[in-house]
C-alpha cells in the first residue's frame, strides 16, 4: 500500500495498491499525490515530501514536486519517526 500523510493534520492519502517499489512505481505515486484533490487542496505549502526509498531518482523526484513548493528527504529514520503512530494504527485495523 502507498499512503502520503499529512504530519501536520495527521490527514491519511491512501494512494493505493503496488506490489514493488521500484523507481517507476515510486514516481507514478508521487504523480498520483500532487494530483490527488485532498493534496491540491492543502494549505500547507510549501511541503516536504519525506521517503524512505527513491535515492537514485532523487532528481526526478524533485522535478515533480518542485512546481508544488516540495522539498525532498529520503531518510528511513525521519520517515519511521513520524509515521509509527500511523503504522501501528493500520497495524491494529488489518489484524
């Protein structure tokens, strides 16, 4: 499952269903964020988009979140950091 979350919000976009993370998966979710109607309508921009994958792709990454005021991390530990609550929350409800 792909989801983008919100820190501030804690507001879930469920992105859907990939069975890899390869770079053309990472990118096509990405894609599907910054044209997803809960994204567009956010005011919180500008934004940073945090992965924990998709270090070889960086630059495309950029590319496609710069014309929304993105910035980019890849770190696991700041991804795992401030999604736990969310991940034990999903966790709980596919039990």
């Amino acid at each position: 499952m792909y989801y983008a979350l919100d820190d501030y919000s804690q507001f879930l976009i469920d992105l859907g269903f990939a069975d890899n993370i390869s770079d053309d998966t990472i990118l096509h979710h990405i894609k599907k964020l910054m044209k997803h109607k809960d994204f567009k309508s956010s005011p919180k921009k500008p934004f940073t988009l945090m992965s924990s994958c998709g270090q070889d792709i960086e630059d495309k990454i950029i590319a496609l979140i710069k014309p929304h005021k993105g910035k980019l991390i890849i770190n696991t530990d700041t991804v795992i950091e401030k999604t736990q609550n969310v991940i034990d929350y999903l966790k709980k409800q596919h039990q």
